[in-house]
C-alpha cells in the first residue's frame, strides 16, 4: 500500500491491523511524523509535534502486540490532541502566548482515557486563544490554513484537529465544541465531526481558574463515523471529578452505527427562522437532507423559528472566560490577541442581572428543543451559514443581509450548545469553489447513537472519505 493511502485508512481499519501485525504502530507513527514535517509548514496544523513521545509511545504498542498482551480499543494508533487539553509532560498553550512555554505536570480526563486506550500522541494541534472565536488564529504564529484551499480558514475552534485529520496528518483527532469548535471546522475541511449531549464527556483539569463550563464538549474528529464512534466511546462515561457530567454509562455507540434511518422523521430547516444563508449553502444542504428520504426516513420541512440567541449565548460564555482567564488581563493583558481581551473585557461587564436573563434565555431555548424534537428524531440544517472564507476575512453580509462578522458565519452551531444536544457534520458537497459544505445533524437530549446511526447510512450512502484535499 502506497504511504499516503496508508495514511488516510480508516482508524478502525488501522486498529485492527495493528492487533493483527499487518502494519507496524512505530512505522505507522513516522509515516504521520514524516507528513507532519513535509505538510504541516503549510497548514499550521500543530502547535507543538512530540516526535520522541510518539516514537516512545509506537514502541511500547509494538511491543505489547508481539508480546502478545492485551490492547486498548485505539493502541498504536496515531492521533493529535487539541491544546486546550492539558498533557502531562507535553507543552499545553491554550493558544495564547501567556502558557507559551507552559508544561503540566497533569492531564485531562480526555487526555488520560486515550492514553489508556493505547493511542500514540503525535502532538498537540493548533487553536485560537482559549477557544474564543471560531477560527483558528492567535499569537503563536501562522494562522491554520485549510487544506483544500490554504488562503482560507480551517474554522475553529479546533481548527487545527480538522485541518490535520482532513490533510492525512493523523488517523483522529480530539476536539472540543463550546459554541460549534467541533462542526465548524469540520464542515470547513469537509470532515466528520461530532459535539456530544452536554456532559457525556467529562472534563477536568486545565489551566485557567475553574467554572462550570454549560456549553463546552469535548469529542472526536475523523474521516469516517465509525471512527468517531470509536474515540467516543474511550472519552465518554462519568468520572467523580466532574460535578456536571452524565451519571448514566454511555451507550454502545459502534453498535448503534447499525440499523438506517427507515421510520425515522427527520425535521429540514435551512435558516432556523432567523439566520442568513449563503443560497449555494443552503441547496447543497437541502439536496441533501433529502437523501434521508431516499434511505427511508420521512423528511419535512420544519417552522421553527429561535430569536436571535446570541446575545445570552456570548454573555454566559464570555463571562465564563472572564471567570477562568479575566485574572490575566491586568497581569499578562500585552500578550493577549485583541480578540481574547475584547471577550475578557465584555464579559468582565456583565452584571448578574444581566446573567440571570441570559440563563432564563438558555431555558426557554432548551424548552423550545424539547418541544421540536418529541415530533423528530432529528433536526437537519446546514452547519454553517458559508463555506470556509480567506483567513481573517469572516462576511459582513450574506445573502445580501448584514450580519455580525464575529458569529453571523455560525448561526446553526452555538444555539445546540445552548440547548445541550448532541449534533454532528458531516461532509455533504461542495461549493462551486471546491470548498466542502456540511449538513448539520441535530440529536435529542442523550441521543448520540441516532446522530450517529443517521450519519453512517448516508455515509453508506454518499461515501466521502475517499475525497482528499489538494494539499494532502
């Protein structure tokens, strides 16, 4: 097999030739490693790429397979964490040049389950400043390019986890979503992304000063959905040092991958009642959402109509990082972008009153959902308004409507934050441009195994993973 198709199978398919012997764990890490070198000055992918652990850590897993010992649902394969995850003894930045030089003595509960499983870590993949924007630039250095078209952004939060993953640059990636960090990247580089029911991972430990985290998941990012399913199911399941996670075990999420969509009704709405929608977008989406139909399940189009929900969704989570980061604007306030100090600043103002009434919108929303989705099992939107756009040039207007530059390209993702539901992109088509689109599947409450179970029948049916961008 030539290395590059070596490079984009499929995780699962990798796993099991590890176990097997047919393919090397220390080979395979320096295939991506060699990647890594030769591609990653392009995109900007990774912050920080720990050769030697990865090589220590392939060695350990090669070892195990001959010995014949037992192996974790993910050992020897190669992955990337996003770096707002703390790793002991691996520089953990946040994106901000304030932890430049920062290594933890801990890690993360995300970080110590794929340690567990046996994962290779190949390094730590590149973010905006305490994921605060949903593009991937900060003071480190290049913005992360994308790697079906570098002048454009690879979205973010997690940007560089999707550009990595969709540029051949690891077998999986760990991402985290608190406002869409998983789906907008994943819609931009035309990958398959899933953000969790609020809780279903765990988090704990990080850099910052600790609060309650409403909106924020950590999840997979991957090729194929049952690769996602896979590295969800190592991350997700209660841990005693979270006070906000799930208490339920979680499901048996590759099993759930089974089944189709017949029966299912599936709601369509392109806007939301409120949003504007770049026209291509919004075809590419709809044409879609109708394949579900082809497969069986009912599709209709669906009145829901939200009012513009992100005036409380930025007063909760700019106050959020006010709480976590705010310490840092008179003690580090000349290393911040202008845009962490902005979202520091404003949430630095926000009165309880204020709060208060944010929450009380958080509810109505989450009421609105409950609502919606006990006639569907599934909501279906674009996932975002555009595709990618050139780096630092998010629209002022779409569909000839003047829209905020800092989320008007976002509009489907932060309210399913809000509410709390799972809901995944996956790749769908593409823009006259050659830029990938997604479609935005939203679950019920808890729900991950139906987002999923959808998301592998029109896989099946549309199969994307065998489109590699230009710069792979």
């Amino acid at each position: 097999m030539a290395d590059q198709d070596l490079a984009f199978t499929p995780a699962s398919v990798l796993r099991e030739w590890i176990a097997s012997k047919r393919v090397s764990p220390v080979e395979l890490t320096e295939l991506y490693l060699q990647r890594i070198e030769r591609l990653d000055p392009q995109l900007h992918a990774y912050l920080t790429v720990t050769h030697e652990v990865a090589i220590k850590q392939a060695r350990a897993a090669e070892e195990a397979v001959m010995a014949g010992k037992p192996l974790g649902p993910l050992h020897g394969v190669p992955l990337s964490i996003k770096d707002l995850e703390v790793t002991k003894g691996i520089r953990t930045t946040l994106g901000s040049l304030v932890f430049k030089d920062t290594v933890p003595e801990v890690d993360s509960i995300v970080v110590e389950r794929v340690r567990q499983a046996g994962a290779v870590i190949l390094g730590k993949t590149n973010t905006p400043e305490f994921g605060l924007r949903g593009t991937t630039e900060n003071r480190l250095g290049e913005a992360c390019r994308n790697p079906w078209q570098p002048a454009c952004t690879a979205g973010g939060s997690s940007g560089g986890a999707a550009a990595a993953v969709a540029a051949g640059l690891c077998a999986l990636a760990t991402g985290s979503d608190g406002g869409g960090s998983i789906r907008i990247p994943a819609s931009f580089c035309g990958i398959y992304g899933l953000k969790p029911t609020q809780g279903r991972v765990p988090r704990y430990g990080g850099l910052g000063r600790p609060v309650v985290a409403q909106f924020s998941q950590s999840g997979p990012m991957a090729r194929t959905v049952r690769d996602a399913a896979l590295l969800l199911q190592v991350l997700a399941g209660p841990d005693p040092r979270d006070v906000s996670c799930l208490r339920q075990p979680p499901p048996d999420f590759l099993a759930a991958l089974e089944g189709g969509v017949r029966g299912l009704r599936l709601g369509w709405s392109p806007d939301l009642g409120y949003a504007a929608v770049d026209p291509e977008v919004a075809q590419v989406a709809q044409q879609a959402a109708q394949v579900f139909a082809e497969l069986g399940a009912q599709v209709d189009a669906v009145d829901v109509r939200l009012e513009e929900p992100f005036t409380p969704f930025w007063t909760i989570f700019s106050t959020n990082a006010y709480a976590s980061y705010g310490h840092l604007l008179a003690e580090k306030g000349e290393l911040l972008t202008s845009y962490a100090r902005d979202a520091l600043e404003f949430g630095a103002r926000v009165s309880g009153a204020d709060y208060a009434r944010a929450l009380l919108a958080v509810e109505q929303l989450r009421a609105q959902f409950a609502t919606l989705m006990q006639t569907y099992d599934l909501l279906l939107t674009p996932t975002t308004a555009v595709p990618a756009f050139p780096v630092e040039q998010p629209p002022a207007t779409i569909a000839g409507r003047q829209v905020n530059p800092l989320w008007g390209y976002l509009p489907f993702t932060f309210p399913v934050n809000m509410a709390g539901h799972p809901a995944a992109s996956l790749p769908c088509g593409f823009s006259a441009r050659g830029l990938p689109i997604g479609l935005h599947l939203i679950g019920r409450w808890g729900d991950e195994a139906t987002v999923l179970r959808a998301s592998a029948a029109f896989e099946a049916a549309r199969p994307w993973a065998g489109q590699r961008p230009p710069l792979s």
